[in-house]
C-alpha cells in the first residue's frame, strides 16, 4: 500500500500550507475565535476563491473540480497543523457529505452555497442521554398535513452559533436506538435569530470553538425539507461519520506534527544547568517515544483514508482501530509537550496549550478513544 503523496496532492499541500502560513496567525486566529464572531470570514473567503477546498468532498458537477479522500485528508492536516478554528470538517465533510449522500429539492443549491462559502452548516445529531451514538435518537418527527413537526433536544451541536443552515436528524419510526426509522432534516438556520420553536443555548468549548444545544418544540417545518427516503437516513449518516472520523484523524496528526516540532525546538533553546534540556538523556527518550506516537498516528491516518473504500463491516473496524491509535497519541504527546515546556505549556501565550486543548477535545470528536476500543472489540468478536 503506497501512501506517498502524487505531484499533485503534494502541490495542493503546498498551497494550502502557503495560504495559512502568509495569512494564519496563531495570536490573531485565537483573538478572533474568542471574539463576538468566533472565527474570520475573510479566511473563509479565501477557502473558497483563492484556493477552491470548499468542494473538496464533492463530485464535479457540484464545484467543477471534484476531489477524494486522499485529498481531503491532505487540506484537513494542513488545517490542523494551523490550528483553523474555520468550521471546515462541520461543513466540507459533514454537512456536504449529508447532502451530497442524501439528495432532495435543495441539495444542489445548497451544495453551491458552501462551495462558494455562503454557507455553512451544523448537524444536529448528538442527543443528551445517547452519548456518542448517532441513531440512538428520541426527538421525533410527525407529519401535520403538508409540513413536519418536530420536538425534542439535540446537544454538542459544534458550529451551529456560525451556521447558515441546520441539518437534523428526528425519529419518524422505530424505538429509540433502531437504525430503521431515522430521517434526516434542512433548513435555514440563524442562532442569534433562531426561527420559532428552536431554542438556542450557545457557548464556547474548552478548545476556542463554539457549539449549541437546541431544544425543538413544535418546529415546523415543510415537506420539502425532509432529505432522502422517510426513515431511511441511516446508511447515509454512517458514511458520512466514517469520512469525518477520517479527516478527525487527518487533523490530530497535523496537530501532534506541530506539537512535537514545537517541543523538540523549545528543548534545543531552554538552558538549564548551563546546557540544553535536549541534552539530558531521559529527555531525549521521552521525546523518542512522542516521535513513535506520532508515526503510529499517521499511519493509523492513512489506513482510515483508505479504509473509506472498504465494506461497512471493515471500513468500522479500521475507522475505531485509528480513532483509538490516534486518541492515545493525542493524550500521549499532548501531555508531554506541556509537561517538558513546564507551567509555560499551558499559557495563553505559548502555542503548545492551545493545540493540547484542541487534541483533547478531537480525542472525545465522534466518539471517545474508550467508545471506539469498545466497538472494534465488538466488531472483531467471532
């Protein structure tokens, strides 16, 4: 299995590289993620007309281009060594794969829109008492002559405060945690003036990001704005989730390489004792075994990638085995870097506690390293 990167694929890591490197700066990306607007649009902007990775996810005749997992994972590690706060993953992988997947009366248009950066979506999924379970799903969704109405709460919802459109999932059928009877919901969003029957509860995450728990009491909603088939929107969230497992994946590594360039460079500088700290040999070790972490990661990356390919059946095992491979090495790597810069490690100042902040919350994303150690044991038992 080879996992070198084409000529192109290199030169598409090179731009999104050079677009972040002239135009991301740490302190100003962190000032506007706690600002009032919570990210920059002029860098959104220029995801879409300068380097055109709004369609990464999509067929041609959405965005003209077209693009694949190899690529996608390119830009998602790039994101991640930059620490974007940008709701690319909720938007590019999440929200455009629902759509794409799904179809409907406004799937086209839609995908247009966050093509050319006008929209951006959140998905509604996690609910308070399902944990990471997707269809374990209780808000529900009736038919009212000729609309829908849906009740019920959904939580963690990431980006729905930055959202232009929400993608929902309610109940139409079955028990609680069927996987027949889930259907999948649009509609226009706006969290600062929600439409009626949502209420908004927005905070920031421990990461510099933000998120929303709704509440739907008779949400009403057109008959149009239920996508793909009644009650049968499972298969196409679960394929979704695993190609954002996958970019998750891709995003920690480019995180944990910038973690570790970081803490190799800071040993080289601080003196102690008159020498380097990179010097002392238990410190030499411990930096090793960071490096191992990181090479284990990335390999776990790339099989992920390539596993999107595979059956449902085989596609699970991979995406958890990487998921549990990359969540050791987030905690791993991420602990130790603070630990050998010291109490600096986790200063607003420093860059090191805003990438363990943000690996921290990527290890819990989809699923918790404990969840997906869980369901490949399951998958994996005769």
């Amino acid at each position: 299995m080879d996992f070198t990167l084409t000529e192109e694929q290199q030169q598409l890591r090179d731009a999104v590289a050079g677009f972040l490197g002239a135009r991301y700066d740490l302190e100003k990306s962190r000032a506007a993620a706690k600002s009032a607007l919570g990210w920059q649009p002029a860098v959104w902007r220029g995801f879409a007309d300068e380097l055109g990775i709004l369609g990464a996810t999509l067929p041609e005749r959405v965005d003209g281009m077209g693009g694949g997992a190899a690529e996608l994972m390119v830009i998602v590690e790039e994101l991640g060594r930059a620490l974007v706060v940008e709701p690319f993953v909720d938007t590019v992988v999440v929200g455009a794969g629902l759509l794409e997947r799904s179809g409907g009366a406004h799937t086209d248009e839609v995908l247009r829109g966050i093509v050319t950066g006008a929209v951006r979506t959140a998905f509604a999924a996690l609910e308070p008492t399902g944990g990471a379970t997707l269809h374990d799903v209780t808000t529900v969704a009736r038919r009212d002559g000729d609309a829908w109405v849906i009740d019920g709460t959904k939580s963690v919802v990431t980006s729905a405060p930055l959202a232009t459109h929400l993608l929902l999932t309610a109940r139409t059928a079955g028990d609680r945690r069927d996987q027949a009877g889930i259907s999948l919901f649009l509609t226009a969003f706006d969290a600062a003036n929600p439409p009626a029957g949502i209420e908004v509860h927005s905070y920031r995450t421990i990461d510099d990001r933000v998120g929303s728990d709704l509440v739907f009491t008779g949400f009403r909603l057109p008959a149009d704005a239920l996508l793909g088939i009644e009650g049968g929107a499972w298969d196409v969230i679960e394929s979704t989730e695993a190609t954002a497992i996958a970019a998750i994946c891709a995003e920690a590594v480019g995180c944990l390489r910038k973690v570790l360039a970081d803490t190799v460079d800071y040993a080289k500088q601080r003196q102690q004792f008159g020498v380097p700290i990179g010097s002392f040999q238990a410190l030499q070790h411990r930096m090793v075994d960071m490096y191992m972490e990181l090479e284990q990661a990335i390999a776990a990356s790339q099989l992920a990638a390539h596993a999107l390919a595979a059956t449902p059946a085989d596609r699970a095992r991979a995406l958890s085995a990487a998921k549990v491979t990359v969540g050791r090495a987030a905690r791993f790597v991420g602990q130790n870097a603070v630990q050998l810069h010291g109490a600096m490690g986790m200063t607003e100042e420093l860059a090191i506690g805003h990438y363990f902040k943000r690996l921290t919350a990527l290890e819990r994303e989809f699923g918790t390293t404990d969840y997906h150690r869980a369901r490949y044991a399951r998958l994996t038992r005769p």
